[in-house]
C-alpha cells in the first residue's frame, strides 16, 4: 500500500501550508482489510470505505471504473466500484481525496467468503501432523486469507488489524484448516481466485456474534444481556484491580511454597489469576466479539459466510439452537443488507460410544437442531460430520472432509455445479405394517449401508416412549423401513441419536453420511435433572460475581465503618447461599 500527496498546480513554500497538506494527508484511510492482496468479489459493485477529510469528494478506482461519494461532516465514507469477472492478475486501487491517495497493489477479483466460529474454526493447518505434506504444497497465490486478531470492545468497531497474505507453505500453517480445504476445493473446481476472511475465537457461544440489539428480541436471549447490563452497571474497576492485587499477592505466596514443596508433593501448580476485565469487554459475553470482530465487516461485498460453532451451546437449559443460529443468521444479514448464503458444520461425534437407545446427552439435540435450521432459514447448508469425530478430543484432526463438505453446498448452490451436495437428510415418515417407512432427501442415486452388515443406530418407540434398538432395511433408493418386534405399534424414529453414535452407518451413494434426526418432539431429550443443574450453576455464577464484587469492596473500606460492617453482613449471607447450592458429590 503507498501513499502520497498529488504534486500541486502551484508550488507554494509557506511553511502554514505545508504543515496543512501534512496534516491532511493523514486524514484519509481505510480500515485495515481493504489492503494489499485483498481479493474484492466478483461481477459486482464492491463496497469501499473509510474516512477523510469533512465534505470531500472521495473517489475509488479500480481496472477502468470508478466510484465517488462526499464524505460527510463526520468524515465518514462508503462507495462501490464494479468489479467484472474474476481475475487473478493483481491490479491497483486507488482511493483519492482532494490531494491524498492510497494505492492497494495486487488485488483480485474472485470469490469472497466470511469464515467464523470457535475452535474448531480457528483450528490451523499446522496443528496437524498428517497435513505435513499438504502444507509443503500448498502454493495457491490465487488463495488469500485475512486473518482478524481476536480481540474484543464494548461498542461496535469499524476496524480490526490483521492482513491478508497469498497462500504458501509458509502461510498456510495459520490458517483456518476447515476455512483452507473450504477455499482450495472451491478455488481448485471452479479456477478462480477466492479470498476468505477469518475472525473467529474458540471457547465462545453463538450469542457472543450476535449483536446485543438482535439479542434482545428473544426472551431467552434477552435475559443473557440484561444480566451483562446489570453485571457491568455494577462493575467497579478501582475495586475489581484492588481484589486483583490481593489475590495475586496470595498466588505469589502460593506459587512459592509450590516451588519449595519436593516435586513427588507437589500435586497441581496453583492457578495465577486472571486480571479483571469489564464485563461488556469480555470475550464470550453476549455481543461483545460481534461488536469486536463481525462488525468491522459489515458491507464487506462476498458471496457468504461459513460457520463451524456449537459446542459451546451443547449443554442442557441453552437456548435452542434453531433460535440462537438463525438469530445470527438473520442478524448479521440485516446489517449486510445482503441475504447471503451461510453454510454451517454440524458437530462432529464426541465423548463416549453409546451403547443403550433413550439417549438424553445435549449433544444430539443441538446436532438435531442445527438441522432443523436448513428448514427454516433460507440459503442455509449443513455439512454432516459424524463419521470424523474423536470420543477423547473436541477438536477432530480432520478438517478435510469438513471444509470439503461445506464446499460441496457452495458449488452447488452458488455456483450451479450439479454435485450432490449433502449426505442423506430426513424428510418424512408413516407407520406402515407395523413398522416406520422413513424417506430422505439427499440420497443420490441410493442410500448404502458403510461397510459391511446391516443398518446400526435406528431406534423405535411407542407411545410408551421407551426406547428400542431397531431392525432397519434399505427400501428403494431413498426409504429405510424401521422395526422392532417389542414395539409393535412404533410412534417414533431416532437415527444416530448419541454425542457418540459410534457404527452409525447409512449413507448416500456418495459415502456422505446421514444427519441425526427425530421423528418426535417428546421432551426426554433431556433429563430434568439435567436442566435443573444447568439452571442453578448459571445462578451460581451470578451469586460468584456478586461475591467477588463485595470481597473487593470490603478491600477498600474501614474496618470499624457501618459501611464496611454492611458490606460484610451481605458477603457473610451470600457465602451461605453459595455453600447451602454447592452440588453434591
């Protein structure tokens, strides 16, 4: 990127004026991704935008065609320029206001793609032994990724650093693992450049993307920000650091007689405090990575976004998943003004094989609702990966077949490709004979069994809703007829309905494999034990909070003051609240 002044009309040497012209080649700028290497998409009106001086007309050039706009009194500016087809020879563009200009160098025109997330979104090539080979042949220049610094804010931002680099063995090894097999199946099948943006944070639940106004028009949703509101109305940052400084005082003792203790003793090293942190400027909070990382890319002109999410909302008492995702969803196009295509991973397989039918883990439920989003939410895809997870790692090594699979909706919905784009997808059932005929879509040229033998994980119920191990047949090219001789009059199918489905085997003719689904909407998809805990630990953590927050303020105050003596009466009656709810062993 270079910057410069265009040379005046008339020289003049007064010293004012060349301190003005300093100053106002400082006012013209663009928010980081709009850089070097961008890739802009094709066959359209990008959007371009930034700041300069007030009331000054900006002008964006790019391979012949141009857009201008004034900026407004704030300096503010957004225009497009058309793009024309994709292009991998690099080109410039200029943006010009009155005597500034800023050159971006080889840009290309391709296809761009938001990839967004938690871990396993962030999970780079590099991670992974196996791909040692993949990375030392990585040489895509027509691949480019921006990767966002994670980072967080308490109010929308319009920027946020990061940088887009070619791919090549020495780059790849960052990326996005999921993001890269996405990007070089789509670059290698259609031959054009494609740009792909990563801002995603691991650990961090779907409503910490969403935006607090979105948020606040869901019950459920709306009661996590009101508790954030009140959080940070309380949060006391001179008193926050005090409970800090005393904790770490005592963690630095800790640590020491840890380090004199013989190390066969030791036992597990104490954990160093983390430093406080605002409420509404804490990754994970509702909100608070959309105003950090998405909004910084609102009108960035793409063909979609891609998403591998969830985990992090598979617990029992969540909000639905069919709610929150779409939530975003709709959110985040809104504020694009672009109903753009989302495709997103369901989870993988994880935690122990499960060996009984009636399985109650959160896990499956939420896998079954992300399904229930293609139905509900337009332009939506789903890669089905329950054949690639690991019961010991929440992070499976392979991302391969994920970034592939997403791929495959892509191509097939974007890009006119004639490609099956899913693995088989539940569309009906009726009783017939005493048994269940379950029809799917998405079967190819016919459903298979994945290996040898018959059907595994199909299980039956009556409206006793006890759960059954069943006997499953193919029938046709996409039916598969579900029996039980204990449940002669069945009422319900479940297919593959386990964190861990383990032998799970029907796929398409493709070898793609079956999404999880329910015929039923019975409600012991989860234990109300299980709700019930989940409900008082979150009670537990707003009585935490609340704890911290007297103990550091009891720090600051006199001893002998009333005030000091109340404040220590409600600490004392909240420690027996926290103790009388601790769960019991």
């Amino acid at each position: 990127m270079s910057r410069f002044l265009n040379p005046p009309l008339l020289i003049c040497a007064a010293l004012t004026l060349i301190s003005v012209a300093s100053a106002a080649a400082e006012t013209l700028s663009l928010p980081q991704f709009f850089s070097d290497h961008m890739v802009l998409q094709r066959e359209g009106a990008a959007a371009i935008w930034g700041t300069a001086a007030p009331n000054t007309k900006v002008t964006v050039s790019f391979k012949g065609n141009t857009g201008s706009i004034q900026s407004d009194a704030a300096g503010s500016w957004r225009t497009a320029v058309m793009t024309g087809p994709a292009d991998a020879q690099g080109a410039d563009l200029t943006v010009e206001a009155g005597e500034e200009k800023i050159t971006l160098e080889d840009v290309l025109v391709g296809e761009v793609w938001l990839a967004s997330g938690q871990s396993n979104m962030v999970f780079s090539v590099g991670r992974v032994e196996a791909y040692a080979d993949e990375i030392a042949s990585a040489d895509f220049p027509e691949i480019r990724f921006f990767l966002a610094s994670m980072v967080t804010a308490v109010e929308p931002q319009t920027d946020i650093e990061g940088e887009w680099s070619l791919c090549s063995p020495e780059t790849v090894p960052d990326y996005s693992a999921v993001a890269y097999f996405f990007a070089k199946k789509l670059n290698q099948d259609l031959g054009i450049p494609i740009g792909v943006i990563k801002s995603a944070w691991g650990g961090k639940p779907v409503e910490t993307f969403t935006s607090r106004e979105a948020l606040k028009t869901v019950p459920g949703t709306k009661a996590m920000v009101d508790v954030l509101l009140e959080a940070d109305a309380a949060y006391d940052p001179e008193q926050a650091q005090n409970f800090y400084a005393k904790r770490l005082t005592d963690w630095e003792a800790q640590i020491a007689k840890y380090k004199a203790t013989d190390s066969k003793e030791r036992g597990r090293a104490p954990k160093k405090p983390a430093e406080p942190k605002r409420p509404l400027d804490t990754e994970g909070k509702p909100g608070v990575l959309f105003d950090s990382m998405i909004n910084p890319f609102v009108g960035y002109t793409m063909r979609g976004a891609i998403w591998y999410q969830g985990e992090a909302n598979a617990k029992a008492g969540a909000v639905p998943y069919d709610v929150t995702l779409p939530l975003m969803i709709n959110d985040w196009r809104a504020r694009w003004d672009d109903d753009f295509s989302f495709y997103f991973v369901q989870l993988a397989n994880f935690k122990e094989v499960a060996t009984e039918p009636g399985n109650s883990d959160p896990w499956p439920l939420l896998q079954d609702r992300m399904r229930l989003v293609l139905g509900t939410t337009p332009k939506t895809g789903m890669a089905t990966i329950n054949d690639v997870g690991d019961a010991s790692d929440i992070h499976p090594k392979n991302k391969h077949d994920p970034g592939q699979r997403l791929a495959r909706w892509a191509l097939a919905k974007d890009y006119g490709k004639n490609n099956l784009y899913s693995g088989p997808l539940y569309r009906t059932s009726k009783m017939r004979d005493g048994a269940m005929k379950v029809m799917f879509d998405q079967a190819g040229s016919g459903l298979q069994v994945r290996g040898k033998g018959s059907l595994k994980h199909f299980e039956i119920a009556g409206e006793d809703r006890v759960w059954h191990w069943a006997d499953a047949e193919i029938e046709g090219t996409d039916t598969v007829i579900v029996s039980c001789e204990e449940v002669p009059a069945p009422a319900a199918v479940r297919y593959a309905w386990a964190a861990n489905p383990e032998g799970a085997n029907l796929v398409n003719s493709e070898d793609l494999p079956t999404s999880v689904f329910r015929t039923d909407d019975w409600d012991d998809v989860i234990s109300q034990e299980a709700i019930e805990t989940a409900a008082a630990a979150e009670e537990r953590k707003v009585l935490q909070a609340r704890i911290k927050e007297l103990a550091a303020q009891r720090q600051t105050l006199d001893r002998q003051g009333d005030e000091f003596k109340k404040v220590a009466a409600e600490h004392a009656k909240l420690m027996e609240e926290w103790r009388a709810t601790a769960p019991k062993k």
